[in-house]
C-alpha cells in the first residue's frame, strides 16, 4: 500500500487535478485507489461530482473520532473517496489543543488496508490538515506550475517536510515531482522546468502535464478526465504519468 500526500502551499498548482486524476488512471491500471479529501474547499468531492454540502459525515467527523472510516467512504466508478466539506475549515482551530492532534487521521485511517493507493489532496497551507497528511503518507508528490515563481516557497515546504521527518515520521519522503500546465511553445515552460530538473534532479517526472483546457472543464461536470474525454492530451497525460508511477514500484 502505497500512501502519497500532494502538497504545495501555493494555491492553484494542480493539486486536485493531480490527485482526482492520478487516482482515476491508476484505478483504470487495476489499482485499487482511496482518494482523501482534505481541503476545506472540498474541491475533490466537488470535482467528482458530490455534493460536499449535503453530506451526514465528512473527514471532518472522521477527524474529530465522530465516526468510523468506513461509514464516510463513498465508492463512485470503481473510486473510493472520503470527502471533505466546509465545515473542516474549523478543525484547524478545534483540534489546536487535543493530544496527538498530528497523528488524528493516521490513527482514524489504522484499519484500512485493501488499497494500493491512498492518495491525499491537501490545502494551499501548511497548517495542522496537512501535517496530518505529512503524518500519515510515505511519500510526498509537489505538483509545479512550470511558470515564473514556481520554486517559490519550496524551501519552505522542504523544511517541514524535514521537521516532520525527524519528529513525528521517519519514512516520509519527497518523492516526486509533477509539471504541470506545461506549454511547449513558451520559452518560461521549457526554462522553468530545466530549473525544477537541476533542483530535484531525477525525482521529477518525465511526464509532464501540458496545459489542456479539458483537464479545467471536466470537474464541472463532475467527472475525472477519463470520464470527460479519453482521448484528450490531459487523458493521454495523466496516463502516462501513472505507467510511470507503477513502473517507478
Ligand atoms: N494541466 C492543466 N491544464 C489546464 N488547466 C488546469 C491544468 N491543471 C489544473 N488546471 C486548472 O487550474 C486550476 C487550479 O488547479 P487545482 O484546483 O488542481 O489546483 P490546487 O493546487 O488544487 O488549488 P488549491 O490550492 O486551491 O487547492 C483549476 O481550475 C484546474 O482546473
Ligand atoms: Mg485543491
């Protein structure tokens, strides 16, 4: 079981994207996959097509040890989520005081096992959500908008992915890097990505995602790229990414 976190505090790199749509190709490979949604904006759960805002129970509840993890996973198209919705936005602030408030969903999530992925969509911050995810995973994947600024705080991320290393998990890593709304034809792309090649060197992808105005339409149809349209280069791409993430083991 393999258990990936996607973080960047930058808003806005693909972290959605890459988490609904890795999922989904690597749930089309035969994987078995859980996505966690676990940004207050519930764009996951949006994004596939589920009403965060009428759900009984959320990762919310889970978090809180309100309800068990199998009462909130709900399975759409071979997929299994757990969804998030608003009402997270709070549980930075209510669970700022509890015990092992770092270690909540690693202990919530203890009897899942029936998965190859677990894939985790964080918030734009590096707040207590994401430190649960950094608690949690294995391993980390950065997704990168190949733009001006896109390095941009990664000292930062780093950093807490270090200090998180030495206290509270000794087996996280970073272990891949995801270029994103990659445009051939624009001089910045190609020089932004030779930058993030000499910075993480062989942990970048040798897939990169091409700007792909599908891959921006499909979540209001509350589908995953695959579902949207198969033939498109976001379909084309994210799939690649995932053979390469399976041959990677
Ligand atoms: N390869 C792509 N081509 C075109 N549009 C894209 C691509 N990847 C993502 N987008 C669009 O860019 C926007 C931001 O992507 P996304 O929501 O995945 O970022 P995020 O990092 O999860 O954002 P946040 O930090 O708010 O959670 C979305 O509207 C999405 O549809
Ligand atoms: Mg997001």
């Amino acid at each position: 079981m393999k258990t990936i976190a996607f973080i960047n505090q930058k808003g806005g790199v693909g972290k959605t994207t890459c988490t609904m749509n890795i999922g989904a190709g690597l749930s089309k490979l035969g994987k078995k996959v859980l996505l966690i949604d676990l940004d207050p904006q519930a764009h996951l759960t949006y994004s596939l097509g589920i009403e965060a805002h009428t759900l009984q129970n959320t990762v919310y509840n889970l978090l809180k040890g309100l309800c068990r993890v199998e009462e909130i996973i709900i399975t759409r198209n071979g997929l299994d989520l757990i969804p998030s919705s608003l009402e997270l936005s709070g549980a930075e602030l209510e669970l700022s005081s509890v015990a092992g408030r770092e270690f909540l969903l690693k202990e919530a999530l203890e009897e899942i096992q029936n998965y190859d992925y677990i894939l985790l969509d964080c918030p734009p911050s590096l707040g207590l959500l994401t430190l649960n995810a950094l608690t949690t995973a294995r391993e980390v994947y950065i997704p990168l908008q190949t733009e001006f600024l896109a390095l941009q705080g990664m000292s930062k991320l780093i950093s807490t992915v270090d200090i998180v290393k030495k206290r509270l998990n000794k087996n996280i890593e970073i272990t891949g890097i995801i270029a994103t709304r990659f445009d051939n034809r624009k001089n910045l792309n190609k020089e932004v990505v030779e930058k993030i090649e000499k910075y993480f060197g062989s942990r970048l992808f040798k897939t990169f995602i091409r700007d792909n105005v599908s891959l921006a339409e499909a979540p209001s149809y509350g589908q995953t790229i695959f579902e949207y349209k198969e033939n498109s280069y976001g379909a084309k791409d994210y799939l690649n990414l995932c053979h390469e993430i399976i041959n990677r083991g």
